[in-house]
C-alpha cells in the first residue's frame, strides 16, 4: 500500500512537472472510505498525514484514535454534509470539501463560531450541472461565494468538483481552475484514481485518491 502511494507521489510529481508546477503545491488526499483502520497503517506509517472521508459517522469510528497517535492529520469531508451533522463534523474535519447549498453555510457559519473553530470550506461545483449531483451551479458560484463569506463568516479557502462519469473531465477541470483564479481561491481539489494526472496538469493543488492505493473498495 505504501508503494502504490508512492507511485501515486511520482505520478503526481511527473504531471506537475510537465507544466512546470512546483510538485509541492499538489496534495494528496488519501481516501479512506470503507478501508477498515488497519489498512491505513502503512500509509500512516509512510508519514502520509492528509486523509478524506466521505461520511460523519464512519469518520467518527476511525479517526479520533488515530489522530492522539498522529495530532498533525489533516481530515477532509469529501461527501455530503447533513445539517444535522454539522457539529459532530465540526469536531472530526479541518476541512469540508463539501459546501454546497446555503442552508448549509448558515448552520456551518453559526456553529464554527460558537465552538470558535476555523474550519477551512471549499465550495462544491456542479461543474456538469447535473440535476442528482449536489453542488453550486457555476454561474450561481459568485453570489453563493460571497454569501458564504460576508453573510455566514465562513473561511472558503477552494472549490472542488466531481466530473460527470461519462464526460471528458478536462472541461471541468479547466472550468473549476478558472473559478478559484477568478475569485482568487487558493486551493483546486479535483481528480480521482482515474483522472488525478490530467486534474495536475490542469492546476489541482488537491488530489482525491481512493482506488489507486487500497484498490477497489468492496461493494
Ligand atoms: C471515493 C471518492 C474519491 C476517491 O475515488 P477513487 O476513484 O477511489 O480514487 C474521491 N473523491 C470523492 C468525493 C469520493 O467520494
């Protein structure tokens, strides 16, 4: 497991380099979903400290143990947030990749500054404007962003987006790196096993990597 990350690091790091990007400003977010706590060891163990969960409740399960042993991680929500979730989230995540309707803005808003949290957002894009996937329309993406910022007080520090499976992702990619230039958003987390490469060249700054290091997840 620790090779195919490896592997992973050097793909990442060859695709940056071919369009002249520093490799270091490509992160690898490991994603963990269904991967029991024993397979992330080697990981761990390799010193990779950037992980993404998909769901609250199994975030819950594997990693508040595993951040006393290692309280440098960097735990990312890469699924959709309930609102009635927000609080447990709040606790678990340093970051939501997931921040996708105003509903949600509002109550992560209010609930980061009682419990006095900085919790870094990424606004979700809809960047295929596809009716059963959640995420901001882009052309709805510069209200949404200053609604988040000035009316909610949320630190939205990226975007973030999933292609439509049966597109050419360089579309999307090329449309959400336009996005964060245009609204001066530092942070690009897009590409999967299947796409990452492409999404590096593209200007990704975060990478989205289940498949590709634990293999496929059981059904
Ligand atoms: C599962 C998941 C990934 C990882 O996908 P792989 O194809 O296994 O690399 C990335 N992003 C999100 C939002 C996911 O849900």
């Amino acid at each position: 497991m620790s090779e195919s990350l490896a592997e992973v690091y050097r793909l990442v790091g060859a695709a940056a380099r071919e369009v002249h990007r520093d490799p270091r400003e490509v992160r690898v977010v490991v994603v963990t979903k269904t991967q029991p706590v024993e397979r992330l060891e080697d990981v761990l163990q390799a010193g990779h400290r950037i992980f993404g969960e998909n769901r609250v409740q199994e975030a819950k399960n594997k990693w508040p143990r595993l951040r006393q042993v290692y309280p440098d991680l960097e735990l990312h929500l890469v699924g959709p947030l309930q609102t009635n979730k927000v609080k447990e989230a709040l606790k678990l995540f340093d970051v939501i990749e997931t921040l996708d309707r105003p509903r949600l803005a509002q109550i992560l808003g209010s609930e980061s500054v009682k419990s006095g949290c900085s919790l870094r957002c990424f606004i979700q894009v809809n960047s295929g404007e596809e009716a059963q996937k959640s995420g901001i329309l882009p052309r709805e993406f510069e209200s949404f962003f200053q609604f988040c910022r000035k009316d909610c007080g949320l630190n939205v520090i990226g975007v973030m987006c999933i292609p439509p499976m049966d597109e050419e992702p360089a579309l999307h990619f090329a449309l959400l790196t336009d996005l964060a230039r245009r609204f001066g958003l530092p942070e690009i987390s897009m590409g999967m096993s299947a796409d990452f490469q492409l999404a590096v060249r593209l200007g990704a700054t975060y990478v989205r990597i289940g498949t590709k290091i634990f293999g496929e997840r059981e059904k």
